[in-house]
C-alpha cells in the first residue's frame, strides 16, 4: 500500500504538485492569521523552512542529481533565502512599515511564492514528481530496521532531558547516550543489510538528538555566546526592524543568521524565541554533518563516508554549537560551498550560481567563519587560473590563461565590498584588530598565556585530573590519525590524487597549515578558539582520519582492521565529549545529566533567578549591576543590558560605593563565584565586597544586594 502511494505520488504531474503547494501556503496563512495552535507553529517553520528552497531549486537544471542532495540542498535554500528575503524586505519597507511584522512580512512572502510558483510550473510543466526530484524508492531486500532505530534517538532525547530537568532523573539520557555506539557498531557489522539511505538518516538524526540533548537542558537557552545572540535577536524582535544605523557597533547585530532569520521565524510561527534558538537551530545544526557525508561520499563508499562524518558529529564543540548559533549557521553554508564545488553531478553553471549563494549566506551569517572560509576556498576557487600559469613560469608554448572561476570570485569581492563597506563595517575592523593583536605578539613566542587552553592541552599542558586526561589522549589519538592521513597522501600523492579532486587535496593541506599557525602563531587560537577551526576544518581533515587508520590497516595487511580501529577512535572521542569518562570515574561535570556536574551549574539556568534579574529590571535601575563572570547571562534574559552590567566586581576585588551586586544559584548554594569563565574561587574570599550593603531581594536561587 506504501509503495503504491509512492508510485502515485512520483507519476504525479508538477502541475499537481505546484496545485498541492499552493494549497499548503494557503493552509499556512489560514493557520498563521488565525492562530491556530500546532499548526501555525508547525505548518510556520515547515513550510518556509522548504517551499522556497524547494522552488528556488526547481528552477536550476538539477534534475539528475540525487534526491538526497536536493533535500539538502532545499532546507539549506530555503534558510538562505529567508536571510536575503528579510535584508530585502528590511531596506524596501525601512521604518514607515515595520517591515518584521505579521502582515507586511507573510504578504510579501506570499507573492514572492507565488511568482516562484508560477515560474517554476512554467519551466517544469512536462515533468513528473520523480523526474523533477529524482526520486527513487526501492529497499532491496534490505534491513528496514536499521533505518528506523535513530528515529528513537531524538524521542529520547526530548523526553530525557525534560525528565532530567524536572526531576533530575538521568537515566533516559544515558540510554540515549548508550544506544549510539551500539547502533553504529549494528551498521558496520550488518551493512551488507543496510540500505544506502540508512546512512545519511542516521547521521541526521544522531546529531539533532545530540543538538535537541544540550537545547532542551534547561528551560533557557543554553551556552556562553548564545545569550549575546538572543539579546541581539530581541532588540530585532521588538522592533520589528533590523536597524543597522544604530546598532553599527554591534558585530553580533549585524550577523543575520541571529538577528532576522529567528526574527521571521518567530513572526511567523509565534514559537518563544528561546526555543526557536533550541529547537529549530538544532534543526539547521543537524544539517551540517549530513553535507559532510554527501561531500565525502564521492571519496569513499557510504560506511566510510558515514564514519567520517561521525568524526564532525562526536566532537565537543558541536554537541554544544548551539550556544554560538550565527557560528552554526555559517558553517552549513561553508560546508555546502565545499560540497558544491567538488560535486560532478551540478552543472556549472548550477555550481557557480549555488556556490554564490552559499559563500554569500556564510559571509552575512558570521564573520570570523567567513574569514577562515574565505582564505582557504579562494585558492582552491582560483585553481584553474593558477594552474594555467605554470606554462608562464616554465616558459612553454601554447600559453593561454584560464579564467575560470574568475566571475564567481568577482561577485564574490562585490558582495564584500558592499557588505563590509555599507553595512558590517564592525566586523572587518573586528578582522583587523585580531590581525593586529596577532602581530603585536608574534614576538613573544610560545606561552601559556597566549595559547588557548585546548591548545596546550595537546601537549598535556594543563592536566586537571584523570579524566581530563583521558580526552586529551582521545583527541590527540585523533589528531595523530589525521597526520597519518597527511603523510600517506603525500607519500602515496599519485594513487589518491586519482581518487579525490585535486583541490580537496589542496584543502586539506590549507587546513593543516592553518591549524599548525593556530599553534605557532602566538594569540591565534586564543581570539578564534582551536575547537572551532578544528570543528570547520573536519570538512577537509575528516577524510584524512580514514585514509590514516586505513594506511595502518594496509600496513597491517589487515584491511578490515580499519573499520575497528576507526570505531574504537571515534566511541572514544564520543564517550569524552560528552563526558561520560567523568561519570565512570564518579566525578560530577557533565551539563546534561549530571545534576551536581561542574557545567551544568555553569550553564543551567533556573527560572527563579531570571525572576531576580527581572525584579531587578522592573525596579527602574539607575545605577550599574555587578556579577561575576558568568551571572550576566541571567541578568540579560531577565531585560536588562548588556552595558548596565559588569563582570569585573570579582575580577578586580574592590569595593564599590555604588551599585547593585546580583548573585546567582551556584553564588548561593555553593558559595562559588566565577572571577571569569572557567575559574572558579570560594565566595569567602571576597565577603568584603558585601560590607556595607544590605539584602534587598532573595527567592532562594537569586540575590541582590544594595
């Protein structure tokens, strides 16, 4: 019965299918303008979160490329789209209109569809659903099992984390955590019996249960940069106009990945904006390791592609990337620029129009990811143009210069210029004064103060305890597979430049040359921070661990071994970044399931304490309010600005004649301030901070004192 509705779905006309989304959209509207529950926050997200790119796509000759790349490739259009249309739409309406609200924004949408309708029923009127998407369904006598058991990954980590939250019952979560390892090592011992989409399902859905894992803890949203990003969000909400003139000094404003891609999202769906950040950033973060997949899988078969992009899912940074969600945002986007330019099934006139869009959507969506993105593609963008130097340098005959590329790369700097010149301005001189800090301390050589703390934690520099130690060698075990890769490409230069594109051999040799700067160069890794140009970097390294492992395998003469030694690396790593080799050892520090964990009273808000902050707010301060290193994040969600507080009172340890001192849970409970992210000292040691003020408000989980 399945398979005959598939059928009948496939032989579909695109006029029946342009008719059927016509129909959708109006079912949004009615759903939107009506307030109907579930469905306008479903039908809000689903809708536009797929028709545009959907549309956008259908106009491209990509007919012949796989399903699977154009489902991708539509999710990640449709987001694109959402952040250009929203810039367009700010600067046609500007303040007479305020252009992010419910009218003007779902009006405006609803005849750009349209259009796009129209158009797209004209170009495609003579093809069928499946020739149109591609589509193809058969199993093959393979195991529908295997394919169905990561759907209960993220069930499990919903309901986890709400029982964790509530009742601080962890144990569906370690499930959860368990169940993952496993259900990898059942893929690669049945993978005769898998079928090919069984590989690219569970990499989605074993990242959004990793993503949903750290949003849904706590009823807030969840990490450092995240509370900056949200409060930027706000100022655009409130407005229902992003105002670029006077938030120029803001470089996190100016990211619209944070600012009016939430902002249209919350109009639309009338979702709570924390958990538009908690949710459906969980959604678009699930996306990366899928392009990856896509991206490797033209170098190797589907198991290994599959382990590869479990290298980018297993580590720390990007089971906790929510909390920095513009970082998020434009990583899909470089991701998809890498995808698209080795990609021999887009024609190029395709690639060079997706690659635009992609390269565009990662440069408005964060800068410092821009930048790294930048420097390492436009030499593998350039490729054909230095290549056709060589007959110069060499003196031959036959010279002819190729220009190839060199329309994109125009477009390109075009967008910069204009970007960084008119409007993002902050954010190049953000660029240009790390670049300065950077040469300013070139001269000081290695020091522990100018290298991030993950930095010298390769070298064993740093070491707390066993633990700790143990995700150091994890990481270290993987960061030496990488190497292995390197020294058997290059060794073995002419056996895997026939099997991977000459420029992707390029990039990874870009990117381990930037990670070893990242060493070296004084200040680097502390303005950027290691574990996120590693995380970027996995786009090019990842397949570098496989060819590693694989070289010792074949060195071994055990080929299989590979597989084995991949595995043991990868639950290693798994088991660190979430801390379970804590929790074996009986130290509490886990953020997720931990209830007396280290991080989890860093970054667990409580309502109550954002009720201190908002008494606070609604007591019409006038003077500054101090806080240690990490309660500014309570103070921001409860409405007050960034710029009435101050992080330094613990810091500094003197005394103020004037001002508010909030104290949070951890402050409270466990006599425990944050002189600054990461470091921790008794409370006792500053009581003389507190001389002279009194207890103006207490409810147990918040303080203030005046």
């Amino acid at each position: 019965m399945i398979t005959e509705i598939i059928k009948k779905i496939s032989s579909s006309d695109v006029n029946k299918l342009i008719f059927t989304l016509f129909c959708l959209l109006i079912a949004t509207d009615l759903s939107i303008f009506l307030n109907i529950p579930i469905l306008r926050e479903v039908l809000g997200v689903v809708f536009f979160t797929t028709v545009p790119g959907f549309l956008i796509l259908s106009l491209l000759p990509l007919h012949k490329i796989k399903f699977l790349k154009k489902i991708v490739l539509t999710f990640a259009l449709s987001i694109a789209f959402l952040m250009f249309f929203g810039l367009g739409l700010n600067f046609l309406y500007l303040v007479n209109i305020k252009p992010f609200t419910l009218v003007p924004l779902l009006v405006s949408l609803n005849l750009i569809i349209l259009a796009l309708m129209l158009i797209s029923f004209k170009k495609n009127k003579n093809l069928t659903f499946d020739q149109l998407f591609n589509w193809e369904m058969n199993l093959e006598n393979k195991s529908i099992s295997l394919a169905i058991f990561p759907i209960l990954l993220p069930i499990l980590a919903i309901i986890g984390t709400f029982l964790m939250n509530k009742m601080e019952y962890n144990f569906i979560i370690l499930v959860m955590l368990f169940l993952i390892p496993i259900y990898v090592a059942c893929l690669l011992i049945f993978k005769n019996k898998a079928h090919h989409s069984t590989y690219p399902l569970a990499i989605w859905l074993i990242s959004l249960a990793l993503l949903l894992l750290n949003g849904l803890t706590s009823n807030h949203i969840f990490g450092i940069d995240v509370h900056h990003e949200y409060a930027v969000f706000n100022i655009t909400f409130s407005q229902a106009f992003w105002d670029v003139v006077t938030n120029a000094s803001n470089a996190y404003y100016l990211c619209t990945s944070i600012t009016i891609l939430p902002t249209i999202y919350a109009v639309l769906s009338n979702i709570n904006g924390e958990y538009i950040f908690k949710t459906i950033y969980a959604f678009i973060g699930s996306l990366v390791p899928l392009v990856a997949y896509l991206t490797f899988n033209k170098y190797f078969k589907k198991d290994k592609a599959f382990l590869a992009a479990l290298l980018i899912v297993f580590q720390n940074f990007f089971i906790l990337s929510l909390g920095c969600t513009r970082q998020l945002v434009a990583l899909l986007f470089f991701f998809l620029a890498v995808f698209i330019l080795f990609d021999k099934e887009i024609s190029d006139k395709s690639r060079k129009i997706l690659l635009i869009i992609s390269v565009w959507a990662m440069i408005i969506s964060h800068y410092s990811t821009a930048y790294v993105a930048l420097t390492l593609l436009l030499p593998i963008i350039l490729l054909p143009f230095l290549k056709s130097l060589v007959p110069y340098l060499k003196n031959l005959k036959n010279k002819k210069i190729n220009f190839q590329n060199f329309d994109v790369i125009v477009l390109i700097f075009a967008f910069m210029v204009v970007w960084y010149g008119v409007f993002a301005g902050i954010q190049l001189a953000a660029g240009s004064g790390s670049m300065e800090q950077i040469s300013s301390s070139a001269a000081s050589g290695i020091t522990a103060d100018s290298r991030d703390a993950s930095v010298l934690a390769i070298f064993g520099i740093g070491v707390k305890s066993l633990p700790n130690l143990m995700s150091i060698i994890a990481n270290d075990l993987v960061f030496f597979a990488i190497f292995l890769g390197l020294l058997g490409i290059t060794l073995k230069f002419k056996y895997y430049r026939k099997k991977m594109d000459f420029g992707f051999i390029l990039g990874i040799y870009l990117f381990i040359l930037l990670l070893i700067l990242f060493i070296i160069v004084p200040m680097v890794s502390k303005l950027y921070g290691a574990p996120r140009i590693f995380l970027q970097s996995l786009i090019f390294l990842a397949p570098a661990f496989i060819i590693g492992l694989d070289e010792v395998a074949k060195l071994l003469r055990k080929v299989n071994l590979s597989y084995v030694l991949i595995f043991v690396l990868l639950v290693s790593l798994f088991s660190c970044s979430t801390y379970l080799q804590y929790y074996f050892y009986g130290t509490p520090y886990s953020p997720h399931y931990d209830s007396n964990g280290k991080l989890r009273g860093e970054y667990f808000i409580y309502d109550q304490e954002i009720m201190g902050a908002q008494w606070l707010n609604n007591s019409k301060i006038d003077q500054k309010i101090y806080t240690d290193g990490i309660g500014h994040q309570r103070l921001m969600l409860g409405g007050i600005q960034f710029n009435n507080i101050s992080q330094q009172l613990f810091l500094d340890n003197k005394t103020i004649p004037h001002g508010y001192i909030y104290e949070w849970n951890v402050n409270i409970k466990k006599g425990i301030v944050y002189t600054q992210l990461e470091e921790e000292e008794n409370i006792t040691n500053f009581r003389n901070l507190f001389i002279g003020k009194f207890i103006i408000y207490d409810n147990g989980y918040s303080r203030i004192w005046d």
